[in-house]
C-alpha cells in the first residue's frame, strides 16, 4: 500500500510506514455518520457565542473537539455540517457543466451548561475536500460557526507488482469549488487521465495498469482546471493546494493482462429506459446478440412490422442530428392477438432506441439498450511498429456517449468518435516500446458541452464507473506483445 496526504508547496513519495496513522483515520469507517439534512438558516441580528475547533483541519476521519461558549444556557443546539450535493447536468443529449446545491447535515446534537458552554467531538466526514462551516443553530436560528479544512488524501494499493497489475488508486477529499475540483493523473510524467467526484461528494477510486520496465514507478495526482496538470502550483493564485507523488515498484513475473473482450461486456447498466406496452428481453444487449420483443393486443393473423428508432448526424460541422426509423423485423399476431419478434440486436449507435408497432387502437411501444462492446485486437503480437486495430460496437451518440479515449501505457494519446460510424469505430494503432507487453486502454470520456473551468473535454474520465455524467459506460482494456524492438 502506498499513500499520500496533500503536503502545501511539496511533492513527496511517502509509504505506508511514515502515514500509516493517517490512512486508518481517513479510512471511510471512522467518518462521521452524518444526520438528516437540516435547514441552511442564518443569523439572526448577528452571530451569538463562540466556537472552536480542535485541530482546524485533517484528512477524513480525523477526530475533532468541539467547544462552544457565550450562548443561552441550559439549552438543546444541533452541530451542523455545512457541504454542497453535487449533480452533472446533461439535458437533450448535450453536457451542460455541473452543479452543487448547498446542504447541510446534523453531526452531533448538544446541551449547553449552567455557563452556556458545551463540548462535543465528531469525526471529519467522508466528504468534498477544503473548508466546510461547521454551525451552532436551533431549528431556523443559527447562533455562530467555525470553519474545518478537510485534507485531500491519495493512496494506492498494492505498493508492487509485474506489469499488467491492477493499480487502485483511492482519492479522499477532492473539493467541489474552482481551482479545487479538477484533479489529474500523470504516469511517469506521461498524462493519464482525469479524475471526477460530483456525484461521489469528494471520493475518486478507479484502476490503471502497471506499465513500464521492472523498478519504480511514480504516479503524480496534481490539480488542472484547464485540461492539463499546471505545474507551477506555488507560485499559483491558490498555492497552497496540495500535491502528490507516490510510488510503485514494477516487478519481474508473468504479465497481468486484461480479460478477453467478451467478458469485459457490462453485467448491467445503470439508467435503462422505463417498461413501455412492448416487453423486451433483455432489457440491453451488444451488437449481435439475440432479443425477443413481445406485445398483444394485435389483431389475429396480421403480419405487422417492427420500427426501430437511430439517430443521425454530424457533431462536427454542427447540423446537430435527426431521428429516423426502419424495419427491422415482422411478425404475425396469434389467434389470441399476441405477437413475438426475434431479431438481432442491430448493428447501431449505443444507448436507447425506440420501438414501436402500429396496432389498431394506437401504437405500442417499447425501448432497447445497446451497451458498447469491444472485438478481440486482429493482431496480438509483432515488432515494434506493427499496426494493429481496436474495433468497438454499439459506442453512443450524445455528448457523454459518442467517444472514447485511448491510453498507451498510460499515455493519453488521442480519441475515437463513433457518431458518423453509427456506433462502429475502428482504430488504427502502432505498437511501439521496448519488447514486452504494453497495454492499452479505451476510457469514456465527455465531448464537448457548454462548461469553460474546468475544462475536462476529450480527456480520459478514470473515474468513469462511478460518477461519468451521462450513460452508464464500460472501460475496455488491451495489451499487445511487442516481439522485437523494430519492424524488419
């Protein structure tokens, strides 16, 4: 295990002897158990008493004494918690940026003395990161505040082992205001990719393969609100950000590689569309694989045809996109009017398509997901310099859906679109490096939209599993052999 807690103007490698402490205390059980949701009030005529804390900041989990004074005695007060909930907009297949409500939660309830003074304590929650007001109220009065600083934390686990080693990074306390909310990941000095935490309020977990020769290997998480890591963080309008350095250590042995394609397709898929009158089993599926799509209520004996629902367009030069409809199967009612249609799963965009039958008291309709997949590389293993191509079916249309991009070694070089294709991209690659295996890994990503900080466009989303802002999409991942150091 390897772990980082945010050192101000100084990037360390640390290990887990030296933090070991603070990664037990920042571990998400010894966070406060927040309470129910309580009023965001002010105060009235003027802030009434005194509070403290003790320490004024740490990472989660970290115990911290309260003590209040100079307010009415012999009363009931609540400790409120200030923080934000945080949502992505997205909204008629477009990105539109992401937004925080103001919140706030009960952590501890308290009684002041015969003095009007009380002390209590409370664990820093497992929430967004930097300054949270930490509030004295009755019901819709609040008394007076104090401010904690919740520190970003990073580690990763394991600390070692050979290339193709999973590599969980685990990031505690990202912050959800500017200049605080964009973090990145560097390789190597090579750029990785971007983590998110809107949805997560503050928490990034995600994986990236070891790469490179046998020995260390440092992985930097370093803050960027304008696509890249800025470097000259000290000398910033907020240089006190945090950064970090960690290690891992590469080791000899076999390979860890990557499942087959077929078995990196999505088990489920957050966010299907609702039942509608025309059952569909599955509810998703991948390019080619069988659905059954039933109805009654048809007349007897007619052959009736099944509309399936696309889009089309162009992103690029800004014609937007259009619906369309075509047959993709018939079918004839039974005696007792029910009908059944067998078909493939259509060689399409990913994401949802309307169904829709045409019956005599009106249309029934239904909805099908395709969820993305990935075929097998057509070439394995060869020179450096062999080309080879990555091929993935059923990629989506909308802004959050139609690309992918694409690591080499952890090496951000580039993304794929698959809107013009109808969901079927196919990627020329160029094996290159030392011989041995290299890994390749096709990331989510978001396309454009109408944010302008952070700019987090056509990057790869690390944290795409957990809090990617439109569908529910897979990571598909590759690894190529190179055989000898140049093509002959």
């Amino acid at each position: 295990m390897n772990i980082g807690v945010g050192l101000r103007n100084l990037a360390v490698i640390v290990s887990a002897v030296t933090l070991a402490s603070s990664a037990e205390a920042a571990s998400p059980g010894h966070a406060a158990q927040l309470g129910p949701e309580a009023p965001l009030v002010e105060p009235a005529g003027g802030f009434v008493g005194r509070l403290a804390l003790e320490p004024q900041q740490g990472p989660i989990g970290t115990p911290v004494t309260v003590r209040g004074s100079g307010l009415p005695v012999r009363q009931d007060f609540e400790l409120v918690w200030r923080t934000v909930k945080g949502s992505w907009m997205v909204a008629n297949a477009e990105y539109q940026g992401r937004k925080y409500a103001p919140v706030g939660y009960v952590i501890a309830k308290v009684k002041t003395d015969d003095a009007g003074a009380f002390t209590a304590t409370f664990n820093a929650p497992d929430d967004f990161g930097f300054w949270h007001d930490v509030t004295v109220q009755q019901s819709s009065r609040l008394f007076t505040q104090a401010a904690f600083y919740v520190e970003m934390a990073v580690n990763i686990t394991p600390a070692s082992g050979p290339v193709g080693t999973p590599i969980t990074v685990d990031v505690k306390g990202i912050g959800w205001q500017q200049l605080q909310n964009s973090w990145l990941l560097l390789y190597d000095n090579s750029f990785t990719g971007w983590m998110s935490s809107v949805s997560t309020a503050g928490s990034a977990r995600f994986t990236v393969p070891a790469t490179g020769k046998p020995g260390t290997h440092v992985l930097e998480v370093l803050h960027g609100d304008f696509t890249f890591p800025y470097r000259n963080m000290q000398q910033s309008p907020e240089p006190d950000r945090p950064r970090f350095a960690l290690s891992f250590k590469v080791t000899d042995g076999a390979a860890i590689l990557p499942m087959a394609p077929e078995k990196q397709i999505q088990a489920t898929v957050r966010g299907l569309p609702g039942k509608g009158e025309l059952a569909v089993k599955p509810a998703f599926a991948t390019v080619g694989q069988p659905i059954l799509v039933s109805g009654e209520g048809f007349e007897p004996g007619k052959k009736v045809p099944l509309h399936w629902s696309t889009v089309t367009g162009n992103r690029v030069s800004g014609s937007g996109w259009e619906e369309s409809e075509r047959v993709v199967a018939e079918a004839v009612a039974d005696a007792t009017g029910k009908l059944e249609f067998r078909l493939d799963t259509p060689d399409d965009l990913g994401g949802v398509h309307d169904l829709r039958v045409a019956a005599s008291g009106g249309d029934k309709k239904g909805a099908f997901w395709i969820a993305p997949s990935a075929m097998p590389l057509d070439v394995g293993r060869g020179p450096a310099g062999t080309t080879f191509t990555v091929n993935l079916k059923g990629v989506g249309w909308t802004e959050t859906a139609n690309i992918y991009a694409i690591n080499y070694d952890n090496n951000y070089i580039g993304y794929a679109c698959g809107f013009n294709s109808q969901g079927d991209v196919v990627i020329y690659l160029k094996a290159t490096g030392e011989p041995g295996w290299h890994f390749v890994d096709l990331y989510p990503a978001i396309y454009k939209g109408k944010e302008t900080r952070p700019i987090n466009f056509r990057l790869p989303q690390l944290t795409y599993a957990d809090d990617h802002p439109g569908e529910d999409l897979p990571r598909f991942s590759f690894a190529f052999e190179v055989t000898e150091p140049t093509v002959n």
